[in-house]
C-alpha cells in the first residue's frame, strides 16, 4: 500500500468514527483530519466534500463486506442448516461491519438526502448474496417460490423486522444468547416451512 493510499484509508477510518460519534450534518473534517493526522489539504485533495467522504466510508464497508459474502448452496446440507449460518452471516454484517450506530446515521442521512440514498443504493447494493442462494435452492427445487425477489424480500423483512429495525430506532437492545438463537430459528423457520413446498 503506497503512502497516499494509507493516509487515504486512515482519512476514511476516521470519518466513519466522526460520523459515528456526531452524524453527518454535525461531523467536523478538523476532527477527522486530527483522527487521521493529516492535513486538510491532504484530506480535501482525495475527498472533495464531506458528502464524497461520507460515500467513500460507506463503500469501503461494503466491499469489506463483499469480500466474505459468498453464500455456496449446497443439496447434502439442511435447508435450515444453511439458513441459519447465512443468517448469522448478514447479522455479522449488521452489527459487527456496518454497526447500528452507522446504521442510524446512514438512515438520517438517507432521509436528508434522498438523491444521496437512491445513487448509493443503486451502486453499492444491486446484488446481495442472499439473493444467489435463494436462487440456487429454487433451481434445485429445494425451495418453490413465484421468483427469487419474492422469498428474498420476505426473509430480509423478517429479518430486519426482527434483528436491525428495533435495534436502529432504539426500541429494543442487541439481542443475545437464547433471545438471538430464537429469532434466528424464527425466521429460518418460517422461510423454509412457507416455501418448502411447491
């Protein structure tokens, strides 16, 4: 990794804590060029705006994220098996990669400014390796459902209903232990008896 290329990934580290600690509209590029022990000059001279940096973290978690999101169907493992691991997987990815402090911020942000919302989204989330697997154990005909959209749009509802929605709007805690395993049952659960059968 060349110089530049170092001071630019501290740059986005510490915007993502900035934007963490005190949202976007509130976020201080002092701050992050202290974080990151660079000049503003530097800072500016690879992210034009706090918007194009805001960008930036938010792709870099992605394709952290990208980089593990493979999910292999596979016909001699359990539907629920595969399930279960896929879905501790995206959790992971909610809690652990992105976080539901930056999820909170990312939102308010997507609220303020929906043009900002609809590019990203278009960019950095038009594939999803749930959506592969689904479409792997309908063309085994191991799961039966109208098409690949419907039985993903329905376990991402269960599960953000369940995992990432409560926890976002700070009605409910991070569920652990024997809480979280029976969510996840849930919604594995409900997934494979609703589309086993044709």
């Amino acid at each position: 990794m060349s110089r530049s290329e170092q001071k630019r990934l501290a740059i986005i580290t510490a915007a993502k804590q900035e934007f963490i600690a005190n949202g976007f509209l509130a976020a201080n590029m002092n701050n992050i060029c202290t974080a990151a022990e660079v000049s503003k000059r530097t800072l500016y001279r690879h992210f034009e705006s706090k918007e194009l940096l805001f960008e930036a973290v938010l792709t870099e978690i992605r394709e952290k994220s990208v980089v593990e999101e493979h999910y292999q169907f596979d016909e001699n493992k359990s539907l629920d098996e595969q399930l279960r691991l896929i879905t501790q997987h995206e959790l992971k990815n909610i809690y652990q990669v992105y976080g539901i402090e930056l999820s909170r911020t990312i939102l308010m942000e997507f609220f303020r400014q929906p043009e900002l919302a609809k590019s990203i989204t278009q960019r950095l989330y038009h594939t999803h390796a749930v959506s592969q697997w689904f479409e792997q154990a309908l063309a085994a005909k191991k799961l039966f459902a109208q098409d690949v959209q419907t039985i993903t749009s329905i376990y991402i509802s269960l599960l953000q209903g369940q995992l990432f929605w409560p926890q976002v709007l700070d009605l409910m805690p991070l569920p652990e232990g024997d809480e979280l395993e029976h969510k996840i049952d849930m919604i594995v659960t409900t997934i494979v008896r609703t589309f086993s059968e044709p």
